[in-house]
C-alpha cells in the first residue's frame, strides 16, 4: 500500500489548517460538529480511487483505544496514570523549550506562539495543558472515539481557542509537504504503532530545521516486562489489560537509530518511575522502564521551511 503524496491532496490540507487558524473559536468548533469525518473527505477527495492509505497504527490498536474513549477524562479511572504523567511531562516539555529560548519563562503563556502537533493525542490529556500554556497545538489520532472525547472536553474554553483536533495520520501531515512545526509531541505512542523506524523519521520530516521531538515511551528490558506488563495490567490494574505488547516496546538504541535517520540528535533522556498507591509519578536514573526524551532536529538549509 502507498503512503499518502498526493500534491493536490496537501494544498487541500494546509487551506484547511490556515483557515482554522483564521477563524473565530466558535466557528471552528460549527465546523467540526457539522462535518465529524470532513477532514479525511477533503483531503482524500482529489486522489485516485485506487490509492490506499497506509496507517502505521494498526486498525486493532486504534479500536482498542475507541473502547476507552468514555473513560479517558476519568482522572480516578483507567486513565489515571496518564493523566499524573503530565506532572512530569508538560514541565518537561516547558523547561527545554524555555532553554533553547523558544519559550518564555515567568509568565502564565510561557509557550505562546509555539506551533505543536501532537500525534496521537487521543482525547487530549496532553494537548489541552500544553494548549492553556499558550501554545498553538493540533492534536492527530485515528480512533473516532477517542477524537469524539477529546472535542467534547475542550468544547468552547476561551483557553482553549488555540487547539484543534483532526482525524489524521502523521502520512497526512507529511503528504500535505508543507506544515512544519515547532515541536512535535509523541507521548506514550511509538509502542502502539507498526513502523516504529519510519514513524520517528516522519515525526522528524514535519520538524522545522531547529525543532523539537519530544518523545515518550517504554524501554523493552525484563524489568518492563514485569512491571508493566505483569503488575501494571495483570495484577495491579493500573492499566487495561492488553494495553501494551512487551515485543512492541522501544529500547534507547532503537530510538537513538530512528533518530539519527530523521537527522536529529537526543538532547535530554530520563526515567520515569509510578507509584500506583500514590498514583504519582517521579524522576529516576533507571530508564530500564518508562523513559522521555527530547531531540533536537539539526538545522538544515535545504528543508521545506514553510510554516503551518
């Protein structure tokens, strides 16, 4: 199957981005109701009819996160381990974009004016913090569900103008060739997708030169075996049974290779350790389970530099 490059296909695209970003809130959100599955119509309209879209995210993985959908903003329920990881991820996220002087520090909009794409965002637990800091966010998933809960969470907050969802595949935004962002979010995501080597390349591509991918996910050691998989799903709870795929996790190494293909270098790497009584989240040297890093992609003068 063939990847979305469809030229005509991506102009459709980036009309519709600017003219989201040129309307009103309100308006945006008429638009949406109004047309649940509109994106993929208009950006698929114009292609041969025989051309097939190839997801990384198997169509398995994104039922099984539809099936989550109505208890994704239960911060007590199931998804209450992601939701406590934002205690650690948003300040990570902030700090290194205040560093590389992206961001601004001592103010309540640190991130204003910073363009992110969030792929895989699912209903929004990350998006809409990083969102109320100020930064212009595009939220991407392929589960309707999860979209539907994500939508209905935002609905019309006034610090909230500035995120938008859409029913897209990270093809989508590369196919479109021309959106280019500041930062590129991929939490708790490569172990759910097919190609993890072409995915982290791709989160790369819709970098502009001097970006910034910041990426989480699960080291595949014994250690995670035992702990995510048998306590966190089996014994404990924490997470729903058959979340992840111990064979589907991603060692330093693996990521550091995806990494070098995409032309950008890790700035940043730590562990992440959760305590499911408490249901807290902290900082460790140990990466051989979760882990979150921050690359930098290295400027190059021949990229698009287009702007979403």
């Amino acid at each position: 199957m063939m990847s979305l490059n469809c030229r005509s296909c991506g102009r459709l695209l980036t009309r519709w981005w600017m003219l989201l970003k040129s309307q009103p809130a309100r308006d945006v959100h008429c638009f949406r109701k109004k047309t649940p599955k509109a994106i993929e119509n208009v950006i698929f309209r114009t292609c041969d009819s025989k051309q097939r879209i190839r997801f990384m995210t198997s169509q398995p993985e994104s039922e099984k996160f539809s099936r989550l959908a109505r208890n994704w903003w239960d911060e007590d329920g199931e998804m209450k381990a992601l939701h406590s990881m934002n205690e650690l991820r948003v300040p990570f996220i902030r700090d290194a974009l205040i560093s590389l002087e992206i961001a601004v520090p001592n103010t309540s909009k640190p991130l204003q004016g910073v363009k992110i794409l969030e792929v895989g965002c699912g209903a929004g637990v990350l998006c809409e913090p990083l969102a109320r800091l100020g930064a212009s966010v595009l939220g991407i998933d392929t589960s309707d569900g999860a979209l539907a809960a994500a939508k209905m969470h935002r609905g019309d907050a006034a610090d909230l103008s500035e995120l938008q969802y859409i029913d897209a595949t990270l093809e989508d935004i590369v196919g479109a060739g021309t959106l280019r962002f500041d930062v590129v979010v991929a939490s708790e995501v490569v172990e759910h997708v097919d190609n993890k080597a072409e995915f982290v390349t791709q989160c790369c591509d819709v970098l502009k030169p001097n970006g910034s991918l910041f990426l989480s996910t699960i080291n595949r050691t014994q250690m995670s075996y035992f702990l995510a998989i048998m306590m966190a799903e089996k014994v404990l709870g924490v997470v729903p049974d058959g979340t992840h795929d111990w064979k589907s996790f991603v060692t330093h190494s693996e990521i550091k290779s995806y990494l070098d293909q995409g032309n950008a270098q890790i700035q940043r790497l730590e562990g992440m350790a959760y305590n499911p009584v408490l249901n807290k989240w902290t900082w460790c040297k140990n990466t051989d389970v979760n882990y979150i890093l921050h690359a930098y992609k290295i400027d190059d003068t021949s990229a698009n530099n287009t702007e979403c």
